[in-house]
C-alpha cells in the first residue's frame, strides 16, 4: 500500500489551512493580552507606590505643621510666663517700695510726735546740776529715761543730726547765729554750738538742727569793704 506524509505547517499555511493561521493569531493574541495585562499591573503598581508616597508626604507634611504649631504654642506660653513674672516682679518691687516709703512715714510721725520729749529731755541734762543724792537719783531716773527712749528711736532707724563740731552741712544744719572762729578756737564752717538738735529717719530729714557756726574774720572785713 502507499505511504502517506502528514503535512507540515508550513504546508498547511501555505495550503491555506484555517485552523493553523488562528493558531498562530491566538498565540499572538495572547503574547498581547499578558503584556497588556502585566503593563496594566505594572501601571497599577506605579500608580499604587506613587499614592502611597503622596499619602506619606501628606502625613509627613501634617506632622510637621502639627509640631511647628506646638512649637509656637510652646514658645507663646513661654513668652506669656516671663510677661507675667515680670509683671509680678514689678508689682512685688513697687509693694516693697510702697511699704518701704508707708513705715518711713510712719517712723517720721512718730518720731515727729517725740522730739518734744527728747528737747525736753536734752535740756534737762544740760540745765539741772545736782548737788545732793536725792537731785543725783532723780538726774540718774531721767538720764535713764532719755537712754531709753534713744535706743527705742534708734530701733527705729531714728539717728541725730551731727551737732557741735561737726562741719556745716546745710543740708541738716540750721544756722541761727555765728561767731568768729579765732574766739571758738575752730575752723571756719565748723558748728560751734546745738540748739536744737536734728533727727534723721532711714536718711530722710525729719528735722534739720538749729546751730551756731563759726565763720572767717577775714569773710567779715571783706563783706564790710
């Protein structure tokens, strides 16, 4: 019997085998269609990493504003606590100077209220001479009394304007007569006498001291040519 020989594809495409060309399209088609479909994935997977960094630059931008704003919250309230202790600085400054400049003008009227007892005093000492025990004893009870009363003024930050000897300050002194300073044996300016004498409070003049001071000859015989 005769042999017979499949054909080949090439036989068959050039024979114009149908089956054998939609073959070959569908294989085409298909190479196509899974490079199409891996483009596509590839495409979405682009898409999906460039979403997923947009999101994160988003929550990155957020976080920082978030911080910056916590940042200037922080910095105002600093800002607000040093107002407000300089503030209270200011105002426990003026109270303590408030309460400084009241406890001086009380110690003033105080002091001002005394004086009299403290002239009356000073001119005791320098009036009365004792000469029997009894005028001892009584010179010795108010001697004691007027150191008293000096150290209760002396708590108060009460201090005697400098009297004779002193150089003339007028600032304190009061200058109610003079004399030569040849025949007061001191320097010109010098306070030679106490009339009065002058009390100071915390350094505020509460009462200048009425003095005698001495002067310059030669300032006399000038002021009569």
């Amino acid at each position: 019997p005769p042999t017979h020989t499949p054909p080949s594809s090439a036989d068959l495409v050039d024979k114009g085998a149908p089956h054998a060309v939609a073959l070959e399209d569908a294989r085409t088609l298909l190479g196509q269609l899974e490079e199409c479909e891996e483009a596509a994935a590839l495409t979405a997977a682009v898409e999906a990493l460039g979403a997923a960094a947009q999101a994160a630059a988003e929550s990155a931008a957020a976080v920082e504003a978030r911080a910056e704003a916590a940042e200037a919250a922080a910095e105002t309230g600093k800002a607000q606590s040093l107002r407000l202790q300089a503030d209270f600085d200011n105002f426990r400054k003026r109270a303590d100077a408030e309460k400084a400049a009241t406890a001086d003008r009380v110690k003033g009227d105080v002091t001002t209220a005394l004086l009299p007892l403290v002239d009356a005093f000073d001119a005791a000492a320098g009036a009365v001479k004792a000469e029997t025990p009894g005028e001892e004893r009584i010179k010795a009870a108010y001697q004691a009394l007027a150191t008293q009363l000096t150290e209760i003024l002396g708590g108060m930050g009460v201090a005697r304007v400098p009297g004779a000897g002193a150089p003339f300050d007028p600032a304190v002194h009061d200058a109610i007569a003079r004399e030569p300073a040849s025949a007061a044996g001191v320097a010109d300016g010098t306070v030679t006498v106490e009339f009065r004498a002058g009390f100071t409070v915390g350094g505020r003049l509460v009462r200048p001291a009425m003095v005698k001071v001495a002067y310059a000859e030669e300032e006399e015989e000038e002021g009569a040519a």
